[in-house]
C-alpha cells in the first residue's frame, strides 16, 4: 500500500482527538468515515469540526466553500464495519488497553489485509496494542495533539514488530495531513507525554499545596516560561481523565515515583470536573458550554 493508493481514511472515536483528526485528513482531500457508538457522539464530534472550520473561515485561512467540501467529504456512522470502506484507519477512542484491543481485533477481521491500523494513543503500548490482530507489522502509533488543526506534531510510533515500511507510510500520511511527524520508539508517553505531563502533574502538586492560585500558577507559567497556556489550562483542554490516564501508564510502566499522579486529578475525574468538555475543570467554562 502507497500513499497514492488511499483515498478514504477510517477514524474510529469522534471525541476531541478523533473529531480533530477527521477534520484534517478531509482537509487534506481525504474521504472520512468517522465512527462512534452513539448519535450524540457523532453529533458532537461535527459540532467540534463546524466550530473549528468556523475559526478558520474567520481568519481567512478557508474559504466558506473549502469549508464544506470538507464537512461533506466526513461521513458519519455508528457501524464499525463501515471500516471496510477504509484504505487506512486510525482509532481514537478511550485510553484504555482493553478498549483498544477489542477495536483492533474487530477492525483486523473487517479491514483488508492491506489497510494499515493506527492508534493515536497517547501514551499505551503499540506492540501490545498490535498483538491483538493478524497484522502486528500493519500496526502503528499516529500521536497527534490537541487541538489537532492547530499543532503541526504528530508521533510516528514503531511497536516492536510494526514494519519500517508501515512507519514510513505513517510518516506520509501525516505529512498529506499537512501535519510535522516525528518518529519514536514504543516507550510509555513517547516524546511528548513522558515530558509534559509530569510538568502539568507538578503543576497539580502546587495547587494542591497552595504554593498559588490556578490563575497564579498559570499566569507565572506564562509570564516566566513564555508558555501559551499555563498547565492548570492545558489539563482543561486536554482532559484530566485523558491526562490521569497517561499519568497512571507512566506511574505503572516506569514504576517511578516520579510519575505519581497527583491526588487532586483523581477527585476531578470521580467529580466530573474533567474540564472544558464537561464545563469544569480547574476553571470555569460553563458559559463557553
Ligand atoms: N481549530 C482551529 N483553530 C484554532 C483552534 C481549533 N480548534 N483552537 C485555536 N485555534 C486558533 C485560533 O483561531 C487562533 O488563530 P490565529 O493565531 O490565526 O489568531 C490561534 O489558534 C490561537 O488561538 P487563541 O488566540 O484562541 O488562543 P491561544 O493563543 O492561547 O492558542 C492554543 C490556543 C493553540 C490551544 C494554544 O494555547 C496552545 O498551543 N496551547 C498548548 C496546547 C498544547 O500544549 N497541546 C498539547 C497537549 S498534549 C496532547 O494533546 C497529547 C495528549 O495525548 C494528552
């Protein structure tokens, strides 16, 4: 398989991450087939598109016909053997091994043999992830951040058994997103994740110790480090569920104490408060809901 020989691209999930991933391989003139388990969540994965290809529209980076030739060029079902229609698919769907191997598994029975299958996990084990289907060489991490239309990096991530040729497919792949890919080995976090979010975690410490506000906190991490947003926000934009969840791999797989999460992030997470998406997070979004 070539990259000239894809037209359609799978994504399974429809969430923040995969919402923000459809958005782009239809950008790049890929057909999309974007899949999830329920209406509402395919309702609210075009909701995050439409809004994201309105800011665009806005600063003149699209016009309002590429706009929706890109929203007709995503189409939405609840059915994964739509996947069939797939040349290459990539899964976002919970950060939670169990989930993603039942997903591999399925999509390994109903994708051709030739299909590539990646996971933009952000932090779980490829190989491990690879071995719950026939095509452990077919099998690749695609790590793309948030938001996805905005941050040019994507993680190329070669499992242990991932083929040199799927990786280089990958790489080709993100770049037609338009997107800047870095390769990495099957390490827990990766590049990215293994540094930033034990800096958000420490950030989390800090609050929890009263050493300053959530606004202090972050507005020191901007005005002292030139950060865009301070770690208290970017927990908000990213998830704390998602941030907890890359925190505990870490925590496990390094078996560091470094990595401990801090116990703040689990009483959100049991409260709700996951930020943006739910309306709450350290601050306050609910007018922005
Ligand atoms: N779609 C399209 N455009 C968007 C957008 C979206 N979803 N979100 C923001 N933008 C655009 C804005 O329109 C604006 O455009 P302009 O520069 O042409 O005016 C630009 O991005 C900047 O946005 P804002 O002015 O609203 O606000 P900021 O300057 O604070 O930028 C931000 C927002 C891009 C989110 C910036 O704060 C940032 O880069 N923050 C850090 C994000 C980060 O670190 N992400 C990685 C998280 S880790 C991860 O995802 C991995 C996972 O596995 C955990």
């Amino acid at each position: 398989m070539e990259i000239g020989d894809i037209g359609t691209v799978g994504v399974v999930g429809a969430g923040t991450m995969g919402s923000g991933i459809a958005q782009v391989a239809a950008t790049a003139g890929f057909k999309v087939v974007l899949r999830d388990i329920s209406d509402a969540a395919l309702d609210r994965g075009i909701k995050i598109i439409e809004r994201s290809l309105g800011k665009l529209t806005k600063k003149g980076k699209l016009s309002e016909e590429e706009a929706s030739g890109i929203l007709k060029r995503i189409s939405k079902t609840l059915d994964l053997q739509e996947m069939k229609r797939a040349d290459y698919v990539i899964e976002a769907a919970f950060e939670k091994m169990e989930v993603k191997k039942e997903i591999f598994g399925e999509l390994d029975k109903i994708c051709r043999p030739d299909v590539v299958l990646a996971s933009n996990t952000s932090s779980l084990s490829i190989t491990e992830i690879a071995a719950s289907t026939s095509r452990p060489e077919k099998v690749v991490g695609m790590h793309f951040f948030n938001p996805v239309p905005v941050l040019p990096l994507v993680e190329i991530v070669q499992g242990l058994t991932t083929s040199d040729e799927t990786v280089e497919l990958a790489y080709e792949v993100a770049k037609r997103f338009g997107k800047s890919p870095i390769k990495t080995k099957d390490q827990p976090g990766f590049i990215v994740n293994r540094i930033l979010v034990p800096y958000m975690n420490e950030a989390a410490f800090a609050y929890m110790e009263g050493v300053g506000s959530a606004e202090e906190i972050d507005q020191a991490m901007k005005w002292g480090a030139n950060m865009p947003i301070g770690p208290l926000a970017l927990f908000d934009l990213v998830g704390i569920d998602v941030a907890l969840d890359v925190l505990e791999v870490l925590y496990r797989e390094f078996g560091d104490p470094k990595f401990r999460p801090a116990p703040i992030l689990r009483q959100m997470v049991r409260a709700g408060r996951l930020g943006r998406k739910t309306g709450k997070g350290f601050f306050d979004y609910t007018e922005r809901v």
